[in-house]
C-alpha cells in the first residue's frame, strides 16, 4: 500500500461510463487509458506509470486474464476450483459481484437467474452461499486481482458450484440496480472507494428484488409504488422493470402481475 496516495484519485482502464459518472458525482479524479487488455505488453507500461503517480492498480497478468474467457476457465480446471460436473444445462445459474481492495475479495451481491428474470440475493442456504463465495475468491486469488468490481458467473451442480466466467469491472445493469433496491448498497461507489484504496462497509441485504426483461416502461406500471424501469444502454435490447419484495415468492408474484399488466396494455 502506497502512504502517499491520493485517495481522491483512482485509476480506470477503458472506463465505464458509470464508474465515470460516479468518479465525477463524489469529486474524485480519474487519470484513464485505453488498450486491449489482452496485450500484456501494452499493458504493463500503462500501469507503472500510474503506479508511480501514486494511484492503486491490479497487474497486467490479472487484467489479462479475467479479459480472456478460455483463461479463466483453464485456471478453474488447472487448480480444481470447480468440481467435475459434466453438463450443467439446467443448473441454477448465479452471478456474483465482488469489490477487491489491497487484494482482499468481499462478496457484495449474489443474484439468481431464474424462470421468469432475475433476483437478489439469490435464495441460498448459508453454506450453499460460503461455498460459492470461496470458490469465486480463490479464482480472484489465483488470477492476483488487487482492486476494483469483479463479475463471477456460477452454475449450482449437486457436487458444488461452478464457475462458468468471470471478468473485471461492473456487471450490466440492471444487476446494480438490484442490490441498490435489495439492499441499499451502490456498487458504482463501492467500486470507486476500492479503486482509490478504501475499504467498504459489507451490507445485508433486507429485502428481495426482481428485474424482468421490458422493451418500455408500460404506463400504468409506471405509476405503481416501487416499480423502477432501468433503460439498457442505446436501443439494441430491452430494459428492465425492478420491483422489491419481502419474500422470493412475493418477488415472483409481483414480477407477474407486472407482466400480465403489460399484456393488458399491449392488447
């Protein structure tokens, strides 16, 4: 850990543009760059440079291999992080976001993808929970991540989880947005206090919230309490409707009645 840095200034590689946004809102400074990531050696010169101007970075080997799928995957295989579970079609399937400071992984959120959209927190028993927070931790170790969002995928087999990607930076919306409703945590501003060297406060989330797929937000949802429409980025695929409820069950039901409203007023 550097004494002197600025903590008000954080390092960002092909930035997001919400995590510039973020920067901009709580006044912190970012000094960017733009390069492959998988370019190792494009790569190293960029970051020990903003190394010596005193800003938090991860190594080049970290960033280019959570930039390469087939080297996640070999790294899963090589260390047996992940049993032998053959086809996972059909599995329950996770995503998992993580904050890393100082090369210490804390596990913020884990969502499930289920039949009709997706849900936070996925409804996991403790250990089932532990299990896949490890799993996802070793990779982030092995792979010699230091700072900044991870996004894990993760299948549930009946011989333990398995992960099934995972790469550096924000997941896509409307997944923050989730953890934001389920429980009040900014993943956004997580992500910049790890990047300029803070730690952050681990949130339990209260409630549970669904997002389902939506091309618009119907008029009469819309007014309802509680319902959020998360546009996706430009115009190439669907938004989102968020909605918060106490229970998975209520999650489902309201996600329904959402639909069924928007069939309503599609007819």
């Amino acid at each position: 850990m550097k004494e002197d840095n600025d903590v008000s200034r954080i390092f960002l590689l092909n930035p997001d543009p919400r995590l510039l946004s973020e920067a901009h809102r709580s006044g912190v400074q970012v000094r960017s760059a733009r390069v492959d990531p998988h370019d190792e050696s494009a790569l190293r010169p960029l970051l020990e440079e903003a190394a010596a101007a005193g800003l938090f970075v991860n190594p080049a080997r970290a960033l280019r291999l959570l930039a390469a799928p087939d080297a996640v995957q070999r790294l899963v295989r090589d260390n047996r992080l992940s049993p032998d579970a053959g086809a996972v079609c059909g599995a329950p399937r996770l995503t998992v976001e993580t904050l890393t400071v100082h090369g210490m992984h804390q596990t913020v959120g884990i969502t499930a993808r289920t039949r009709y959209g997706l849900l936070s927190p996925a409804p996991l028993t403790e250990d089932t929970a532990a299990e896949v927070r490890a799993v996802v931790t070793a990779l982030l170790d092995l792979t010699g991540y230091q700072y900044g969002p991870a996004h894990t995928g993760v299948t549930l087999t009946r011989r333990g989880p398995v992960i099934t990607g995972c790469r550096a930076g924000l997941a896509d919306d409307p997944i923050p947005e989730l953890l934001r409703t389920a429980g009040g945590f900014d993943l956004a501003a997580g992500a910049v206090r790890v990047l300029a060297g803070k730690l952050v406060e681990a949130v339990r989330p209260e409630r549970f919230a669904a997002a389902v797929e939506s091309s618009r937000p119907p008029g009469s949802a819309a007014m309802l309490p509680d319902v959020r429409f998360v546009p996706a980025p430009g115009a190439r695929c669907p938004g989102h409707l968020v909605v918060w409820a106490d229970s998975p069950a209520g999650a489902a039901q309201r996600v329904t009645s959402l639909g069924a409203l928007g069939a309503g007023e599609a007819s």
